[in-house]
C-alpha cells in the first residue's frame, strides 16, 4: 500500500474535538479516580472480624426449627440437672439428719446405760452400808464377826 | 386496780419466781459435792468407775427409760426413782494395795456434808478392818433433796452422790439384776461391777 504526501497531510490535519470535550475528558479522569480510590479501600472494608457466636446465631436465625430443638436442648439439660442437684441436695441433707439422729440414740443408749449402772453402783453401796451398820448394832460380837 | 399497782403485782411475781428458781438452782448446787480432788487417785486405783450423768444427758436417759414397755416392774421401779433425780455423780477407786488414799481426801469429803441441810443417817465404822461407812441426806422439806453414800475402806473409796428427789427405799430395793450388763445384753458393758454385790 502506498501513501502519498498529501494523504499523510489530511491523515494529520488537526481537527475540531467538538464541543463538551473537556468536560468529557474530565468526566473521564474523574471516573477512574473514583474507580481507583473504591479498589483501593474495599478490602479493608472487607474484613470484618470473625464472631463465630454471631455466625452461629446467623445460622440459626435462618433456621427455626433448629433454633427450637436447641433451646429444647439446653431447657432439658438444664432440667435434669437442676433436679439431680436438688435430689443430690435432699440425701445429703437425710444422710446427715439420720446420722445425727443415730448419734443422739447412741448418746441416749450410753446415758440410759451409765444411769442404771449409777443406780446399781449406789443400790450396791446403800445395801453394803446397811447391812455393816445393821450387823454392827447386833449385840453378839462373835456372829457379827462371822457374818461380816 | 391503777396502772401503778399492776406494775407493782407483776414485779412482785417475777421476783417470787426470780427467788425461787434461784433457791431451787442453789439447792441443786448444795446437793452435788465437789468430787475432783479425788481424780488424783485415778493413776494409783486397779479399777475406776466415774459417772457424771446431769442436764441434757440425764434427760436423754429419763427419756430412753420412759419409752420401755411400762409393764415390767422393774423398769416401772427404775423410771420412778430416776425421773426426779437431777444427776448422778459417782467416783469408785478400787486398790490393790491397802492405804492408797489419804484421810485428807475423805475428810474433804466430809466437809462438804457439815452444812446443818446435811444429816448422816447412817455410819458404819469397823476401825480395826479400816471401814468407815457413811449415808447422808439433804433434806428438803420433807424430801429428800440429795444422798451421798461414803465408802471408804481399806482398799476402796467410793463416794455416790444422788442429786434431786431420792426415793431411797426405791433404790435399796432395786432388783440387781436391773444392771445393764445383763437385763439390756445389746448395750455396751458396764465399766465396773460393784465389789459388793456378792454379799
């Protein structure tokens, strides 16, 4: 292909842009500051910090029935615990109740034993001092002397 | 009746309360003897016996009584000695050897039952055999308040001290099979048989 001078001239004549071509040009420049800038702060933006109970609870939201059993779950656990804690409680409390209760009546016992031995030892000696003063009191020497 | 009169009546009433609760307390006071001088004698006696039965304990054993069936005789005879008794307080020392005690520890005893309240109603002396034998009572009115049974012998002091209401006929005709030991098999030993219970 060839091109002659003149063709070269017209191909490089300078020409009429038209008008609102700045305005274009500026729009342009401006457009792809704002594309820029955006691209720039976007991951920044992008990286919220991760809450796994927010993401379960997100989860959950979305689903109902789920949510449901889980709160059935965590009643019933709950529950059960609480009830065992307490009948834990009421043993505990009947254990030490009767164990007290075994210690009085062994206390009882000991005391009512200690109180008829006390008697037998005070029958005992009661007799034992009236029997010597009663012997003492009889006239004839010779059989209190036997005797005691 | 005024409002000062009243006043008065009721404090008249309290303190007649007041003072015959104190006299009763001092009467119960009177009647127990201080029997801690004689603990000494504890490291040199061969046998021991030492009873402290009052308050609460003496309650518990009132109690444990009165709920035995009421049909044996027995058990009816020991519910009504020891239902008015206030305590019972025995120190029993049985020696080996002869002379291991001091007159010193009888006489301060004996000094205990010099209050006019005292009677001793019975004495038993055998100077030769070392016996001397004692029974006092606190009277109370026409009751007896309290009994102290001295036994002091050549190998043996014991001194036995009832306080409360004694009915000491009760008590001298006790049955001895009454004792723990044998009557109640399931309960604990008896720390100490009476030496006297053969005679």
């Amino acid at each position: 292909m060839h091109f002659s001078e003149d063709d070269l001239r017209e191909a490089l004549k300078r020409k009429d842009p038209g008008e609102g071509f700045t305005q274009r040009t500026m729009g342009s420049v401006n457009q792809a500051r704002v594309n820029q800038s955006q691209s720039e702060s976007k991951p920044v933006l992008a990286k919220p910090e991760k809450k796994s109970n927010g993401a379960f609870l997100g989860w959950l939201m979305h689903r109902p029935a789920w949510a449901i059993a889980v709160v059935a779950i965590l009643l019933l656990a709950f529950g059960i615990g609480g009830y065992q804690y307490s009948e834990y409680r009421h043993a505990e409390e009947m254990r030490i109740a009767r164990a007290k209760q075994q210690q009085l009546q062994q206390e009882a016992e000991r005391a009512r034993d200690q109180a008829i031995m006390a008697l037998e030892i005070a029958r005992a000696k009661m007799n034992h001092v009236l029997r010597h003063a009663q012997l003492q009191a009889e006239p004839n020497d010779k059989i209190r002397r036997e005797r005691l | 009746m005024n409002l000062a009169t009243r006043k008065l009546t009721r404090i008249l009433i309290a303190a007649v309360l007041c003072f015959s609760a104190a006299r009763s307390f001092g009467q119960d006071a009177n009647a127990r003897l201080q029997l801690a001088n004689l603990d000494k004698l504890s490291e040199k006696a061969a046998r021991v016996t030492d009873v402290t039965l009052d308050g609460s304990l003496l309650q518990f054993a009132v109690n444990l009584i009165e709920k035995v069936d009421a049909e044996d005789k027995d058990v009816e005879q020991l519910k009504s000695i020891i239902k008015n008794l206030k305590g019972i307080y025995i120190k029993s020392f049985e020696f080996d050897e002869a002379s291991q005690y001091s007159k010193g520890d009888v006489d301060a005893i004996r000094s205990q039952l010099t209050s006019p309240r005292w009677s001793k109603i019975v004495q038993s002396i055998e100077k030769r055999r070392n016996e001397y034998d004692e029974i006092y009572v606190l009277k109370n009115g026409d009751k007896v308040g309290g009994v102290v049974i001295l036994v002091a012998e050549a190998r043996e002091l014991t001194v036995v001290n009832l306080v409360g209401e004694v009915p000491m006929d009760k008590v001298a005709s006790l049955e001895r099979h009454l004792a723990p030991g044998e009557k109640h098999s399931d309960k604990p030993k008896q720390k100490k048989e009476s030496g006297h219970d053969q005679e």
